[in-house]
C-alpha cells in the first residue's frame, strides 16, 4: 500500500455520488423523434375560457362514467367535420403543398407505465371517425387504451421505437411528408394532450399535427382553459379562435344532450 487513499467508482473526489451516463431509452427517443419534427413547424397557440359547470355537472349524473378527454375527442371531431382546414396537412414532397384528409381521426396522448423499462411511457390512441361513435363507445376505447397490456394495444409503436434512430426518423418523414392515402390513418389529422387530470395545463405540448388540443382543470366558477395549437401554414389566428368556439357549441350543444340521455338512463335504472 502506498498510503494513497482510493474511491470507489460511484463516489467523486468529493466524497459526493459521481453522476452517471444513461442510454436513452427506447420511449424517450420515440419523443425525441415527435420533438424532432415538431420544431419544424411554425406554430402558434390560441386560448379560449369555456363556461362548461353544465357538461360537468351532467357528467356527475351520467350513468357512464365519460372523461373529459373523450368528450373534447368527439366534440373537436364534430367541429372537424365541418371545417376543411382542420383536416388539412402541409407536405413537404415533391413540392410544398397541403392535402385534406376526407375523415378526422384523433390521437390522444397517453401516459403509461412501461413495467419492462421500468419508466412512464408517452403513447399515442388512435380514434377512428370520432364523431361518428357514442360517447360510451369512445371512452370504452380510451379505457383499453389506457389499462390492456401495452404490448398490444401499442404493438406498432412499440415495435417502431426499437429501430435504429436514423431509420426511425426516415419512417417519420416519410409519413409526414410523403405518404397521402394512408396518412390520417397512421398519424392522426389531430391530437389531443392533457393534464387536467393532474391539475395541471400543458399549453405548449409539441405536436405533429395541424392542430393539437389541450385543456386544463375547472376553476371554481366551472369554467376552463382549452388552447388550440395550429400550424400557421395551413391556418390563422381568426379561424382558430372561430374553431374553439364552435367546440364550445359542441361541448355545450350535443355532448350535453348525449350526456344528458346518459343521466337519463341512470335515473331509469
């Protein structure tokens, strides 16, 4: 021994625990990639306060339980049916131009917990013609989406998350920049991120769609924040604040009534 004294791999010439060097996992370069090709787009968000204590107190009194994300789902879905631009997207190749989707379909992000990486894990639920299905339906759906084992319900993505990353990204682009015919169905023609069931607001999420939606929790008059991110290339700040309020109107017009059809039900059981 030649008196030095020697510290154990872990620990730093300070005595305190050394940092150490992590692999991304196979979950957080999936998001790096949406991250990635969001940044492309030049986006801007705009905010609507909705009065929504009738909706929710309906909710209370529906005999199904309906969260809020499945009745924003199918709302925003009415709400693209009926304006073009929402189900439009800007590609890139072979030459700058927009291609309109003739459905809408919806991706909702998801959190779960991925046992085997031992990490939360951001998912994507795809929604098929939202507003053509049952509030029932699209929260039977959610649900699925939300408890089934991952391996299955996120087969595709989780097998996409394992490919090399300059592949992954290659399968990206040409997704979003390429293909047309099965474009809404593989991506989506909008989505949906929320936090409000963790009281929380996740205003500047980034997205890959035209338009992302996103809501936070009710304040105390029953009234909340929803925001409406939009690529500017394909639509302006005057349509999407006429966006947000016909969602209102949807909100406040049929989900109410289907929700109120669902009270019904339960009073006459």
């Amino acid at each position: 021994m030649d008196g030095k004294l020697t510290q154990p791999k872990d620990i730093g010439p300070t005595g305190e625990p050394a940092p150490r060097r992590l692999w991304l996992s196979r979950n957080r370069a999936l998001v790096g990639d949406v991250v990635h090709f969001a940044h492309k787009i030049p986006r801007f968000a705009v905010d609507r306060l909705m009065p929504l204590a009738e909706v929710a107190a309906l909710r209370e009194r529906a005999a199904s339980r309906i969260s809020w994300t499945a009745l924003f789902l199918k709302a925003y879905a009415i709400a693209s049916d009926r304006c073009r631009p929402l189900r439009q997207a800007f590609l890139r190749w072979p030459w700058r131009h927009l291609v309109e989707m003739p459905q809408s379909v919806g991706m909702v992000a998801i959190n779960r917990r991925d046992e085997e990486l031992d990490e939360d894990r951001l998912c994507w639920g795809r929604f098929i013609r939202p507003a053509e299905q049952s509030l029932v339906e699209l929260q039977q759906a959610l649900d699925g989406y939300q408890h089934e084992h991952l391996g299955e319900v996120f087969r595709r993505q989780v097998k996409h998350s394992k490919l090399p990353t300059a592949l992954r990204r290659l399968v990206w682009w040409v997704n979003l920049n390429f293909v047309v015919k099965n474009r809404a169905r593989r991506l989506g023609t909008f989505s949906i991120s929320s936090l409000a069931g963790q009281g929380a607001w996740n205003r500047s999420h980034p997205a890959i769609h035209t338009t992302s939606l996103t809501f936070g929790p009710l304040d105390d008059q029953g009234r909340m924040l929803v925001t409406l991110l939009c690529d500017h290339r394909v639509l302006d700040g005057a349509l999407a604040a006429r966006v947000l309020g016909d969602l209102e109107s949807a909100l406040c017009g049929p989900m109410a009534a289907e929700l109120a059809s669902l009270a019904s039900d339960r009073a006459a059981a």
